[in-house]
C-alpha cells in the first residue's frame, strides 16, 4: 500500500501517527509524509525559538527512524497557514501522483490554527482517496470531541516513535520530556482500550473496505 502522513509541522506526524507509520514501513507499505510549513518560528518578542533549517534537519533524522520513503516539504509560514487552492493543490498532486490509498491527517476539531487548516485541507484534496484518518498531536482543550474509534497497536513500534520524537532534538530542550510522558500515557491508555501494550487512535473519515 501507498501511504500518506500530512502535517503542519515538522513534529506533527512523529506526534500523531509515529507508531503506525513506522509499522507500515516494517510490513513493506510505501510510507510518504507531506508537511505544509518551513516550521520555523519565534515567540511573542519576535525572538527566533527554532530555526527553518533546523527544525527540517531534526525532521529527516526523525522521517529515517520511522523508516519514511519520502519526505515532501511545503513552503507555508508558520501560523499562517489557511485552507486555499495553493495548498490544496499540493495535496491533491501527491495523492494522485503516488496512487495514495491510505492518509493519515490532523484531527479537523484541533483548536491549532495550522492544524486545522491542513485538516480541512486534506478532507477536501483526499476525497477520493480509500481510507482516511484523523490523529491529534497535542494536548489541547477543543470545543469538539475527538471521536477515536480506530486502534493500531503499535508496541513494537513504540521504541521508533519515541526516537523520532528524541530527533527533534532542539524542541526536547525547549519543552523537556512533557511530549514523551505525554503521548506514551496515550499509547498506553489507548492500548488497554484494546488489550495490548502500546496503541494509536484515530478518528475515522472513511474506510473502504477492498
């Protein structure tokens, strides 16, 4: 299978979908991610908090980890990134240019304003393709639910995930270890809805059966 990962930033995808990504790799699916923004950024003072070039160099080492075929980079800025043609058009190339049957994407109901536009754009630019799911990347309160009702065990890809997310090394310092407690509480918990160690869950747009 062609699989297709979509995300804000560089860090999202690791976040969200790190574990399932790494497991289609193992089993010999054809794994590409897409992120939308150079990723870079600064803080309220306009100070730099990481760099373009850097947060792309942190996301390769991350996309080799997961065992990624392709990393295809946008040029948004980030925290301006809005749902238009451009970045439609982008999507929709990918997907019909590596035959894609299954995306993996933000959650529509995330509060983050890039993330929500990449969620709407990939609902539109995905619509034909086979199976498409949501996944969260942060903790953030949202005014919707986040309806998870599809389960991927991935502990034996856990151990990748983390890795992956250890490579974005400059925002480990920044934020310490709150993503990896964080998102291995969700394996975990997420797990043990189904029985097993270590577990991500989406939010299912379509699943088309073959």
């Amino acid at each position: 299978m062609n699989i297709l990962a979509i995300g804000a930033h560089f860090d999202d995808v690791e976040l969200g979908c790190g574990g399932t990504l790494a497991r289609h790799a193992a089993e010999g699916d054809q794994v590409y991610v897409f992120v939308a923004t150079v990723s870079g950024f600064t803080n309220q003072y306009d100070q730099s908090v990481r760099s373009s070039e850097v947060a792309r160099s942190e996301a390769e080492a991350a996309m080799n980890i997961l065992g990624v075929t392709q990393l295809f980079c946008g040029n948004f800025k980030t925290l301006e990134v809005e749902f238009v043609d451009a970045l439609n058009v982008e999507i929709l190339k990918l997907v019909q240019n590596l035959a894609i049957d299954v995306v993996y994407t933000h959650w529509v109901g995330d509060i983050h304003h890039d993330h929500q536009a990449v969620a709407r754009a990939s609902l539109h630019s995905c619509r034909h393709v086979p199976r498409l799911l949501m996944y969260r990347s942060n903790w953030y309160h949202s005014t919707m639910d986040f309806r998870g009702n599809f389960y991927v065990d991935i502990t034996r890809h856990w151990d990748a995930k983390e890795a992956a997310i250890r490579a974005h090394a400059s925002e480990m310092e920044r934020t310490g270890a709150k993503w990896i407690s964080f998102f291995r509480n969700e394996a975990e918990n997420a797990g043990q809805r189904i029985g097993v160690p270590s577990a991500e869950v989406y939010e299912v747009v379509k699943w088309l059966q073959a």
